[in-house]
C-alpha cells in the first residue's frame, strides 16, 4: 500500500474511535525502525485529547487491524498531536 492509500484507512480508525476528539487530520510516512525493518509512522491531529492513554495505545491495534485486512502488515507507529496540550512557551531554566 502506498502513504496515500493508507491515510484514509488511519483516519476512518480514528474518526469512529475518537469521534469527540476534534480530529483534524493524519500524515502517514513510511520509515525503518532501529534494526532496519519498514515500518509506518503516523501523526494524528487532535484539538482536544480525544480518550485515555490505555485507549490511543489501543487504538494503534485498531490501525493495525485494519491495514492487515487489507493486506498490509508493516508495523505502525503513532504519534497523537494534541492541540490543547502543547507547549506554549519554551522552558526556562
């Protein structure tokens, strides 16, 4: 599957889970992990965390789940960009 064929597939997954969390959107690359075997990083766009902790670590299961039933079965790495919880200013030490 290419990047593009997978988006839409990570957004549905996201959408139906989190359908509060004010999803704006996902950016799917693909990378190697640290001994050199592909794998897919996503970054999820919230504006507001959308569930739990437990339940976003779940919810790579979720993704995965539905990229194997179409045949895709890199592993995936997901990153959750919180709007709200961002940093606003730089520490200071």
């Amino acid at each position: 599957m290419t990047e593009q064929e997978i988006e839409p597939i990570v957004s549905s997954v996201l959408t139906d889970r989190f359908p509060d969390g004010q999803y704006r959107g996902a950016t799917v690359r693909f990378d190697t992990d640290f001994d050199g075997v592909p794998i897919i990083r996503v970054t999820a766009r919230y504006g507001t965390r959308p569930g739990s902790r437990s339940e976003l670590v779940r919810t790579v299961h979720a993704i995965r789940d539905a990229l194997i039933d179409r045949g895709e079965d890199r592993f995936v790495f997901l990153d959750n960009d919180i709007i709200d919880e961002r940093q606003s200013r730089a520490d200071v030490d």
